[in-house]
C-alpha cells in the first residue's frame, strides 16, 4: 500500500529506497527514521514490500545470514513483524537463506581453529538451531581437532620464548580450553609440544592443575 503523495510521501524513511515511480520531488525535506516506526504528531505511511525486499537484499550482499539475523535486522529497522517474517519465509523458500549451508560453510571454514565445542556455540550465538549447528559441528573429526591444537600449540609456544615450562603449560592449557578442548585432550597436546616437561615445581611455574572451559589464564 502506498502513502498519500505530497506531505504523506515526505516521510518515509530516508535509508530506504523507495519503488520505482513513487519519488515526490517536494519531499526534500523528508524526517529520518526507519519505516513504519510512528513519529509523535506525524501520519507515516505504510512501507511498501518492495522497499523492505530491497534492505534484506542489501543486508544479505554483505556477507551470509541466519535468518535470526535478517528478522533482527528488519524488525530494528521499523519493519513490521508480520511483513518481516513472510520475507525470511520467501527467501528462505528460494534459497537466499539456510541455515543448513551457512552452518556447514562455517565450520569448514573455521575448524583448523577451533574445537566442535566453540563452533556449536558461534553458530548458537547467530540463531542457528541447536539440531542444525550440533549437525554441522559433529562434522569436526578427533583428527582434524587435534590437528588444529598442535598448529595453535606450536605457533604460541614459540613466541614465549624462554618462560618456564610450567608456566608455559598452564598458558598453553587455558588458551585452548577457551576455545572450547577438552582438558584432557589439551594436556596431551600441551606435553607433546613441550616433550613432556613437567618441572613446573621446580622453576616456579606451579603444577599442572584441571581445567575447565570457563578457565582464565591467569601469568
């Protein structure tokens, strides 16, 4: 539906283009703000459809999205709820959005650096479902894990240079704990890279202690 042309016009949302056809050349001095979002004392007019397909489709140029995301998106523009969620149900219909592919690109894209665990829970964080991101992540062998915490191991152990073994350890452990390994399979890890040093008594370095994923490094 379109608003009355003259004043009506003036304010619609100045970030979204508007159809083709429907400019008013009197509109110059046009209120900012999203679409369909209510200004005290001012009539707005509804937003057309083919505006709001043309933000997701800017939205979604960027790079990929869940479709948690695109609603947010849309809703904190302005755009009302039902007219958001049938666009998220059309474009997931034609294929602009699946959650199933974004999640798999996701992982293979990241899993020489973090564990299943970290990866379920990124996918989480951007609205992916539970069932799909475990899916997704599940894909992550022991091999490739292991794999990805020899290359961080390697690469951070050589830049602490000459600090106690020890102390090397408890850091080494606490990074990749944060990234979601267990502990277990870190300490395996760890004491490969370092030769199985564990002389953290003697040079000060404290013993090895069990961790857990919430586990802060603490020099």
């Amino acid at each position: 539906m379109t608003g009355t042309p003259g004043a009506a016009a003036q304010e619609q949302a100045s970030d979204v283009p508007e159809p083709a056809g429907t400019h008013d050349p009197t509109a110059a001095s046009a209120p900012t703000g999203a679409p369909g979002v209510s200004v005290p004392g001012v009539s707005v007019p509804a937003v057309s459809e083919s505006a709001v397909r043309e933000l997701a489709l800017r939205f979604l140029d960027r790079r990929a999205r869940t479709r948690t995301e695109l609603l947010a998106h849309l809703l904190k523009r302005g755009v009302p709820g039902d007219m958001a969620g049938r666009l998220v149900g059309r474009f997931e219909e034609i294929g602009l959005l699946d959650d199933q592919r974004l999640a798999e690109g996701w992982v293979a894209s990241r899993q020489a650096t973090r564990s299943a665990r970290q990866l379920r829970a990124e996918l989480a964080r951007r609205g992916v479902d539970r069932d799909v991101a475990s899916a997704a992540a599940g894909a992550v062998g022991a091999e490739v894990e292991e794999a990805a915490m020899l290359r961080l191991v390697d690469r951070r152990a050589a830049a602490m240079g000459n600090l106690p073994a020890g102390v090397k350890q408890r850091r080494l452990m606490a990074q990749l704990a944060r990234r979601g390994y267990s502990a277990d399979a870190a300490r395996r890890c760890v004491e490969q890279v370092l030769g199985g040093s564990d002389d953290g008594a003697a040079d000060g370095g404290g013993a090895a202690m069990p961790l857990g994923p919430d586990f802060l490094d603490h020099p």
